[in-house]
C-alpha cells in the first residue's frame, strides 16, 4: 500500500496565475510529498508563483502538453504520479479515494476521478453535467486529470512525442492494448476553478475538437469504416446524446443551448486543425 508521500504531482500550465498558487497549496495540504510544475513559456506571473508556493519549476519551450507531460514524468523519481490540472483543487479526501481504489486490484494502472466546477452559474452547472458524461465511475477506457498512476508504467509507456492535445487518449488506449491492464474512476469529485465562463468552455471544447482529429488522423487507416464513423459522431453523442440520457429531458432541454454550442466549438476545432493539416 501507498500513501501520500509516494506521490509527486506535475501540473502542466499556461499562463495560469490566477489559479496556480491555490492548487500547488491544495496539493501540499493533501500531504503529497513534491510538486512539479512544467510551464509552457507563460506570459504572465504563472512560473514565478509556482516557484513561490514551494514547487520545482520546469519548462518545456511550449513544445505541447505530451511533451510537458513527458518532461514532469521524467523528472519524477517517485513510486506514483499524479497529473493535476492548473485549475484542479486537491483535497486529502481525494488523494486517500485514489490511493485506496488504485491498489484494491492487480489489474489497475491508474486511477481518475470526477470533476465538478466551482461556480454555480448557468455555465458552471452544464458544464459540470458534460464532464461528468464524458468521464463517469468504473472501468474507463481512458482518462483525464487528476489521475494517479505508477511512474514505472510512465517510464515503460511514455507519451506520444508531436501531439498537442489528445496525449491522455493516446496514452491510455496504448497501455490497456499492450498491457491488459485496466483504468478506473473513483466516484470522488476533484472541484475545477476559473473556468466556468462562456469565453473559456468555448475555447477548452475547441481543443478537445483538435484532440479529436488527432486521434481520427492517428487511428484512421487501422479503423474499419464503423469505427471512423464513430470517432466522427463521437461529439455527438458526448455533448447531446449521453447528457439527455443523464439528465433527462426537460433538465437537457434547459442546457441544451449550452451543449449545442460546445458540439459545434468542438467540430469547429476538428475543421480547422483538419484544414490546417491539409495545407
């Protein structure tokens, strides 16, 4: 068994200063022994306050967030990591969950959690329902921040070098084939800060469509015809389909501008990144 103390926790940011200090104090409050921040040439205060809250600053020359990743993985000599948003909050209750349920099997090689926004806004509300579609309890096939896994596993399976946004996905997918281990979220929620406006759900859902073609540009000439259709329908079902079926309808009909809004955000970012990579 773990505890808090065979953990090192990298978060990976961007010009985060309005959040970072509170989360690298949130992850020293849990007990988790070292804090690495990897920064991707921050335009603000983000690095200099990392430095302040007591973490070890390192910077990847804003080469992606599989290579920061990478970087933070590698520089990590602890038993366990922790990937940690910018704008993730960490409680000792949700260390202790993900400790505890990472070690009840053999089989597992990370655990994840839920997530829910702060804010209580219009906003806030949808977009905690979408997050909590896209990644629920139990077996998953991937998963997202925070997520604990053994740093050995990190080291056997590094990230994908070249890719932006869809690393996690990546990732994961390569570890469950090659392994035949398996991945579970913890029914513990991981409360996310700062980011509940219309401006950056719109942005955040933009990249999660440029995620998505890196993945379908990846996969596509091993897929068959059905498993492309269903990398391409895969917005569809989880920013419309699976709300409506959690939330029922009247609840889904109230967000629905919301969910509408983050399908095409995250389309429009496919098309762009697919029209760039045309070029």
């Amino acid at each position: 068994m773990h505890n808090p103390s065979d953990i090192c926790a990298i978060v990976c940011t961007l010009n985060s200063e309005g959040s970072i200090s509170r989360v690298i104090d949130s992850i020293h409050a849990s007990g988790i022994r070292e804090v690495i921040v990897v920064d991707g040439n921050s335009s603000d205060r983000t690095a200099s306050l990392a430095n302040r809250a007591g973490a070890r600053v390192l910077f990847d020359e804003g080469t992606g967030l599989a290579a920061a990743r990478a970087m933070g993985s590698a520089a990590n000599r602890l038993p366990l990591t922790l990937f940690v948003g910018p704008d993730n909050v960490i409680s000792a209750e949700l260390v202790e969950k993900l400790l505890s349920d990472l070690g009840h099997s053999d089989n597992l090689v990370a655990c994840g959690c839920l997530t829910k926004l702060e804010e209580t806004t219009y906003v806030a509300q949808g977009i905690t329902l979408v997050l909590q579609t896209l990644v629920r309890p139990g077996y998953a096939p991937t998963l997202g921040t925070p997520t604990l896994v053994f740093t050995h596993i990190l080291r056997d399976f590094p990230y994908a070098q070249g890719r932006r946004f869809s690393d996690d996905t990546e990732l994961f997918e390569r570890i469950r084939r090659l392994t035949g281990k398996s991945l579970w979220v913890t029914d513990y929620e991981v409360v996310e800060i700062g980011t509940g406006s219309v401006a950056h759900s719109l942005a955040r859902w933009n990249y999660y469509g440029i995620s998505d073609f890196e993945n379908f540009q990846a996969g596509k000439l091993l897929w068959s015809p059905r498993r492309k259709l269903q990398s391409i329908l895969h917005p569809v079902r989880k920013q419309l389909l699976e709300p409506f079926l959690r939330v029922g309808p009247l609840r889904w009909f109230y967000f629905s501008p919301l969910f509408i809004a983050l399908t095409i955000a995250r389309y429009w970012g496919w098309f762009k990144e697919a029209r760039q990579h045309a070029e």
